[in-house]
C-alpha cells in the first residue's frame, strides 16, 4: 500500500543533525572557596525558626565572595552542552568548544558531592565509559546533578535506540 509519498519522519529525530537537549552552568561549588563557604554556611545545624545559626551568622557577611565568585564562573567559566549526540564543555562566554565525549561512549554518571557542595544543592558529575570503565570527563560544580545524571543517561539511551532503528531501515530490502 504505497502512495507513492515519502514517509514521515519521527518528531524529533534527526538522522543528520546534532541538537542540543540541555545547558548548565556550574555553581560557585565547582571552585576550592565556594566550597569552603558551602561548608562554613552548614556547620552549625542549630535552627532558629526554621533557619540554620550558621546561615544566620555567615552568609550575609560573606555574601561579596559568593557574588565575585558567581560573575567569574560567567565571565571565564565553563557551561556543560548536552546533544543528541555528545556531551560538550564550552567556555561560558564565546563560542569555543573545550571538549566534547560521544553519548555512546558513555556507560555511566556517578555523582560526587564534595563538602560544601550540599549547600549549594550542587555535586560533580563523572561520565564513565571506555571497557575498563574508565574517567571520561568530571563536570564540576554541577547544580541538581541528580536530574543532569537522569538527563544525559536518557540522552544516551535514546542515541543508541536511535541507532539500532537506522540500522534496521537501512537493513531492509529496498523496494521499488
């Protein structure tokens, strides 16, 4: 039953194309002394009135460090691009690309949370891959990593379901 007319193509699948899924910048956790804020501003667990002591006591008289530290991160930082088809490291400001690892080369993220970095609700991300399992790249400082974690390993699943249904097309018989 042919129409003679070109089959639709599946929203959001590009054979050709790389498109990007998702940016993030990391958090002032990525650096050495937003961390040690980070753990300054959680050491005192007391609470009052639902608030930490130690929040209460640090952070507003700290609060320039937090915030040169932050328009640094954008000014010379990084941002971490996740495609359809590879993970990349670009600088923040520009359009210079520092490094990029293939999504299928990736087997798995783990998820490091350094001290200081759960105030920041942040953690660094390892990708994994290669046959011993090997360090691929680490992203740093990276806010929610739990939901990037799911994102990527999402991404890299559907590149490889991707594959496995071009490699069916292009093992059919062609009709004429």
């Amino acid at each position: 039953m042919s129409s003679g007319r070109k089959p639709v193509a599946i929203s959001g699948v590009s054979a050709s194309n790389e498109a990007e899924i998702m940016t993030v910048y990391p958090s002032i956790a990525a650096y050495g002394l937003g961390r040690i804020l980070g753990s300054i501003y959680e050491c005192v667990p007391l609470r009052i009135m639902g608030v930490k002591l130690s929040n209460l006591l640090f952070v507003l008289p700290t609060a320039p460090i937090p915030a040169l530290l932050y328009f640094m991160q954008k000014a010379t930082g990084q941002k971490y691009v996740l495609t359809n088809r590879s993970f990349q490291i670009w600088h923040a400001l520009g359009s210079r690309k520092i490094t990029q690892v293939a999504l299928s080369d990736i087997t798995d993220v783990i998820i490091r949370i350094q001290p200081g970095q759960e105030f920041y609700k942040a953690g660094d991300l390892i990708l994994v891959g290669g046959k011993g399992n090997d360090e691929l790249m680490t992203l740093a400082g990276v806010p929610y990593p739990h939901i990037f974690r799911q994102t990527i390993l999402e991404a890299r699943d559907s590149r490889q379901m991707v594959a496995k249904s071009l490699e069916t097309i292009k093992a059919r018989p062609v009709v004429a």
